[in-house]
C-alpha cells in the first residue's frame, strides 16, 4: 500500500492559497452555521433539500468517479444528491453538445434544486452559462481547467474550484536538472478542455521563454502515428501526453507495449490514467474538486450567500515516477526528484 506523499512545488501562490483555503473554509463553517441559526425559518430543512450535480463526463471515466466520490461522502445525509451526466468526453460535434446541455437543463428545472454542482468544463459552458448565469439558482462549479474567464465568469449566483495545471512547475524541475534540454513537444487530443489545455501550455512556455510544439490527434491511430514522429525527432527534447479519453477506441495493453519499444525521449502526464505511458506523472485530484465543491454546496444550504464565497484555485498535486518507462528509455533522474515521488505499478486489470 502506498503512502501519499504531496510535492512541495517552489511556487510561493500555490502554498499561500492553500493556508487561505482552510483559513476560508473555517469561517465559511462558523458564518454558516451563525447564519443558519438566524435565518432558520427562510431555510430549506436539509432532509428535504435537493443537491443537483451536472457532471460533464460518465460513470467509469476516472476523473468523474472521483469527483462523483467525492460528492457522495461529503453531501451524505446534507441533501439528496441527483446527478445527471452529459457523457461530452467522446462527443465533438456543437450541436450534440448544446443538446445535452438543453438536456441538463431541463432536469435541473425539472429537480427544482437548492443548489447545484457543475464538474468540469462542459457542464459549465452548455448549462450554467447559456441558461442559469445570475439566476436565483446557486451555482458551484469544479474541475474548471485553468480558470473562467473564456465564460465570463465570475456570475452573481456561481463560485468554486478551478483547475489549474501543475505541468509548468514541473518543467521547472527538469530544465533545472537539464538546462540544454528544454524543446517540449505536447501530444493533445480534441475537445473544449483539449483546447483549453493547449492554450494554457502554450502560455506557460511562452512565459517560460523555452521552445515548444503542439501536436493534435483524433484517434488511437494518429496518436501512435504522432508519438512515433515525436520520439525520433531529433530537436524534441521531453514529451507531454495530454489525455486521451476523448478517442473512441483505446487498446491499453497494445499501447502500453507500443510505447515501451518506441519512447526514446522523458516523457511526463498530469492524469493518473496516462501513467502507464509516462516517465513522470505531477497529477491532480478529482477528489479535492468533488469535497471542496460538496462543502461550499453545504455552506450554502446552511444560508451563506454564495457571493461570500471566492473561487478558489486546486492545490494538491501528486509527483509519480514510472520507473519501467524510465529504463526503457535508460534515463536516471536524480534522488532528490525521485525521493518526492510516489513509485506507479501497474494495477491488475
């Protein structure tokens, strides 16, 4: 069994929203309760209140399970949960996607909930911002890649957790044990977080001043095909693989033998799924989107006004090592990266 370790990452923002983050959930707890005591005749009794959850992906992709987790434990006994799930992870086309947001829609109207959790991207662009953005309806929104602005968040009646990448940091780490090798080549997928993604690498190595290119794929095919390309590029020097769950057909023990015969290069991910395929892993976790989404939604049960309630930024992040990938590739990386890292072994399956 594993113990889970935390990387403490040199980023001085992250560390002081994370003493700010249970500084605020503290208070949020002691003004709710006070504000709940006062107001006790204008509130909904708990046993009788309905939590809504839009949840962008579907039950088994990883992500959402623990998001999905996350929310069970700690709305348990605060309201009755219901979940309707988009399942956009594998739908590309703007008009299925605004279909299931019309969808979502009409069972948030249908439901007449106290307040509603909308996980990740989708959910936030084809239901809260077309049909609920300043309603009387609260909103909490998670798994919000790399912030709202593209929606013109903040709106009077939504707060919550975004997700930020961690993969800058991580690139830090590296070019300091490397500086000569910093050309990043990012294998991406399709998708309205694919794209957020790639706008987000694209800012970060811009900022960082260091040579980057990015690579768009539609299937398992083209992504083999490109993977291929990228390791026998003379000029890549790391490989970033985004995720990959927007393919329709994915044959993990082909590509996992695929990858292990043809990587020639360090390559790293920020989703615990593509660990299999990587070197290196600095990965987030969907449970601190779901508890923290869960505690806000409570907050506001128990009468906090949802406009006392900032949107707050992710900050636990998980530094794994591969080390079958790694002698694959013959790479040593020194003790000081590899003792802050979790050691992955592939899971039965």
């Amino acid at each position: 069994m594993h113990t889970t370790h935390f990387i403490s990452l040199p980023v001085s923002s992250l560390q002081t929203w994370r003493v700010l983050s249970l500084l605020l959930l503290t208070v949020f707890s002691v003004l709710s309760s006070k504000s709940a005591l006062a107001n006790s005749n204008n509130n909904t009794n708990s046993s009788q209140a309905v939590c809504v959850h839009i949840a962008s992906y579907k039950i088994g992709y990883e992500w959402q399970d623990g998001i999905d987790a996350a929310l069970s434990q700690h709305l348990n006994q605060a309201c009755q949960l219901k979940t309707f799930y988009m399942n956009t992870q594998n739908t590309l086309s703007t008009e299925s996607l605004t279909q299931r947001g019309e969808q979502a829609k009409d069972f948030i109207e249908r439901e007449q909930p106290n307040v509603v959790i909308v996980s990740d991207d989708d959910a936030v662009k084809y239901v809260l911002q077309p049909y609920f953005r300043d309603h009387r309806i609260p909103f909490v929104f998670c798994g919000l890649n790399n912030g709202g602005a593209v929606y013109d968040l903040p709106y009077s009646n939504a707060t919550g957790m975004v997700e930020y990448s961690p993969v800058g940091q991580l690139l830090k780490l590296l070019f300091s044990i490397n500086p000569a090798k910093t050309h990043v080549a990012y294998l991406n997928t399709l998708g309205t977080t694919a794209e957020k993604d790639a706008l987000t690498f694209h800012r970060v190595m811009k900022r960082m001043g260091t040579p980057y290119t990015i690579y768009t794929v539609a299937n398992q095919e083209e992504w083999r095909a490109m993977y291929l390309k990228i390791h026998n590029d003379p000029h890549v020097d790391l490989v970033f693989l985004g995720n990959t769950v927007a393919f329709k057909n994915w044959n993990h023990a082909d590509n996992l033998a695929f990858t292990l015969v043809n990587s020639q290069k360090l390559s790293f991910a920020e989703h615990n799924w593509m660990m299999p395929y990587v070197s290196l892993g600095i990965l987030k976790s969907p449970y601190e989107q779901g508890a923290w989404a869960a505690q806000t939604a409570k907050a506001i049960l128990n009468g906090m006004p949802v406009e006392r309630l900032p949107v707050v930024p992710n900050r636990n992040f998980q530094l794994w090592s591969n080390l079958k990938q790694l002698n694959a590739i013959k790479q040593t990386l020194p003790d000081s990266l590899l003792s802050q890292a979790i050691l992955y072994s592939e899971p039965a399956r």
